[in-house]
C-alpha cells in the first residue's frame, strides 16, 4: 500500500463536526479532539485486539495483533474496517 489515498482528505463526517468547525481553527484543539477519539476507540476495540492510530492526521489506521491493517477516514468506515479484519460483525453499541 502506497498510501496515497490518504493524503486526499476525508469529506467532513458528522463526527469531526467540531474539528471542521469555524471555532476550531486552532490546529492543537483539532489535534487534541482527534486524539482524544483515537483513545476512545483504542477502548473500543481492545477486546477484539484490534489498534488504531492517527494516520497523517486525515485517516485512522486499524491493525490487528496479527497484521491486518485497513485505513478509515470516519468512524462508519472504521466499524467496516473492523469487520472486514476480524470477519465477524461489530456492533460499536453492543
């Protein structure tokens, strides 16, 4: 994977409302707002052993304890990711 699918930037998700916002232009809120969901999934998804990590500040990279690796650019295509790598469904509710 060559990775430059990911430099194109994501289409603004309702989720990162608040980074693309008129109040966040500040560069540290928005980096801090990432991290923080970046935390909240790693809280999400450690039962299955699965990571993820601030991809350039524009993705979100998942990768198993095995390798897998899948790029996201918001949390519906994380939860497909998710799917995807471990071949069972995920309900981020459940």
């Amino acid at each position: 994977m060559c990775g430059l699918c990911g430099l194109f930037g994501e289409q603004n998700h309702w989720s990162t409302r608040l980074e693309h916002s008129s109040q966040s232009s500040d560069a540290v809120l928005r980096r801090r707002l990432r991290a923080q969901r970046t935390a909240c999934l790693n809280r999400m998804l450690a039962p299955q052993r699965l990571t993820v990590s601030d991809w350039q500040g524009s993705s979100y990279q998942i990768s198993s304890a095995t390798g897998k690796t899948e790029l996201a650019d918001n949390l519906s295509q994380i939860w497909l990711a998710v799917e995807k790598i471990t071949g069972r469904p995920f309900d981020p509710l459940a």
